[in-house]
C-alpha cells in the first residue's frame, strides 16, 4: 500500500520568525491592516510504500525528525492519506 504524507513544519512559537516579521510588515504596507500576524513554514509532500498503515507513520515521523525539521527550533505535523494503486 502507498501512502501520502503531507507535512507541516513551523517554527516553535518562541523562535523569531524573520521571514514571518517580513511578510507581515509587507502586508500592513500593502492596506491590510486586519492581518493580526503572519508565520512562515514549510509543506513538504512524501509517498511512503508500506503495507501497514503504522510503519508508514513511524516512517513519517523518523524522516521529518532526522531530515525535514530541526528539532531544537521547529514543530513538524503531519497527516498520512491512503494513495490509490494504480
């Protein structure tokens, strides 16, 4: 079975985000003055071959640890979606 990851990986709340300041800034600059605040992250999309749905979230989990966010200074979510074989 083929799985989707769909994977969310935010700054903790207690790390500055720069980018974030940036963009909201530009925003208010831009007429927006009801945007309260603005945060950046990154989304990233994984297929994971496994036959238990289980495995495939361990999986997730180990990459998004090792690979995909920085522990220290980041959040990751994610959510797995059963893939349909061709």
């Amino acid at each position: 079975m083929s799985y989707k990851a769909k994977i969310k990986v935010t700054l903790r709340q207690s790390i500055l985000d720069v980018q974030g300041k940036a963009v909201d800034h530009a925003l208010k600059n831009l007429g927006y003055a009801s945007v309260a605040s603005a945060r950046i992250g990154k989304y990233i999309e994984v297929s994971i071959n496994e036959a238990e749905r289980g495995d495939a979230e361990r999986i997730c989990c180990e990459i998004c640890e090792k690979l995909l966010s920085n522990p220290v200074m980041e959040n990751y979510f994610f959510e797995l979606e059963s893939e349909p074989v061709n």
